[in-house]
C-alpha cells in the first residue's frame, strides 16, 4: 500500500506545483442547443490546459519517491511466486485495443451529455502534455523524459496499483482481516469493487476503465496470479505509450 500512497500524493503534489500553458482552456465550452433544443455533443471541448515543461520535473519527482517506497517494501512482493501464462499477454494486448477504441469514440462525453452534464466533461478530460513541443531541440532530455515516462508508465504503475487492488483492495472489502484471504480468490464483490475503483480512478476514461478492470479482473479469476495481472497491466501500458508517442495523441498519457 505504501508506494501506492507515495505516487498518489506525490501525485497530487505535482499537480499543484505545475502551472498551465493556457490559463482556462480547461473550461468546457459552452454547449449549444441544437434545433431540438438539446445539447450538441460535437460541441463540448475536451481540451485541458497543456502543462508547461514543469511537468516533466514533477513527474520525475513522483516517479523516484514512488521507487524508493517499493524498494522499502519489496520484501513483500518477493513473497508473491513470480510465475507468469501466456495469457497476460492476451489480455493486455485485448486490453489496450479496447481502452483505445473506447476512449477514440469519447463515449464518456456522450454518457455526460446524455445525462444532462456536458459541463463536467471538459472538466474530467486529461490534460495533454506534447514531450515532442516541450524539448524541442533538447533530445537529451526528451530521452530522459521518455525513459522515466515510459519506466513509470509500462513497469512501476502496474506492479503498484495491481498489488494494491488486487493485493489489497479487493480483499478488504471482503473481510476486515483481509489479509486472510487467499490471493487469487475473486468474488462478485470483489469484482465489482475493481471496477469501481477503475472508474474513480480514471475519470476521463470511465467506461475504457470499466471495460480494462473487468477485462483483468476476469483475467486473475482465471489464474488466480497476481504477476499475471501485473504483467497485462504492463503490456497495456507499454503498448499505449508506443501508440500515444506515434499518434501524438497526448491526453492518453
């Protein structure tokens, strides 16, 4: 739970330390009624604030105390066997397609738009931070960013959120001594609490969340291995930093 704790408040911290490019480009856009006099969906702006260079530094900073939290506990996830099937492979790569595909269509604005709360939608959408534009003509620090985005995004995210959902998250809300209960074992309530947390989790991408930590989820229910999971985490990772860095489509970071 630990480094989990760390890069979520080093996270935070981040976020306050970090000005924006553009000062309330983050705003939704008005939304205009069309002639039925209902919201037009191709008029909420999703575009965030773009982080100025800052970004890069706070991120770093994130990334090496969250390290440092895992090699304080890393005995405990020694104790975990490092055994891995072929089928994180299947399920990362199916993974990524779907938080793809899921996030391109924007079904997330739709729902909001839908309900009534296409305001909110500029306001959950990721802000979009272009490594490309931020270090041009400095590719020694482009390749560091890289590095440290790429180490964080495709190695250290997943072994610290999949040991805290499935290591922990979805066993405490089985049982208060949740450390009783069998890696591996996934209830429906379980399940529903990984999803859930997915969600919360990533706001912006709810329904690509929802669709990722029930893909995983069904993953470690057929395996019953954590690393398994920890792997597909990282395969989908690896595989949608390829994608952002080719598509340039920054707000997928």
């Amino acid at each position: 739970m630990l480094p989990f704790a760390v890069y979520m408040f080093t996270g935070a911290l981040g976020a306050e330390w970090v000005p924006a490019a553009a000062s309330d480009a983050g705003r939704a856009e008005a939304v205009r009624a069309d002639q039925s006099g209902g919201p037009a969906i191709e008029d909420v702006s999703l575009d965030r604030p773009a982080p100025s260079r800052g970004y890069a530094l706070a991120y770093a900073f994130q990334f090496a105390a969250t390290f440092l939290a895992v090699l304080l506990v890393a005995p405990v996830y020694r104790r975990v066997p490092w055994r891995v099937s072929g089928w994180s492979i299947v399920f990362g790569v199916v993974g990524v397609v779907a938080w793809i595909v899921i996030c391109r269509a924007e079904l997330e604005v739709r729902l909001l738009t839908a309900l009534g709360l296409a305001d909110w939608a500029g306001y959950v959408a990721r802000p979009a931070f272009d490594p490309l534009t931020a270090f041009s003509g400095r590719p020694l620090e482009l390749a560091v960013f890289l590095t440290v985005r790429f180490a964080g995004l495709a190695l250290l995210v997943p072994v610290i959120e999949e040991f805290f959902v499935r290591g922990f998250l979805m066993r405490f809300f089985e049982r208060a001594e949740w450390w009783t209960i069998p890696l591996g074992q996934v209830t429906w309530t379980a399940a529903v609490v990984a999803t859930v947390y997915g969600m919360l989790a990533h706001p912006a991408e709810m329904i690509a969340a929802a669709v990722w930590f029930s893909l995983i989820t069904l993953l470690y229910a057929r395996t019953r291995n954590l690393w398994d999971c920890v792997v597909a985490h990282a395969v989908t990772n690896g595989l949608l930093g390829i994608y952002i860095l080719v598509s340039r489509d920054w707000t997928l970071w």
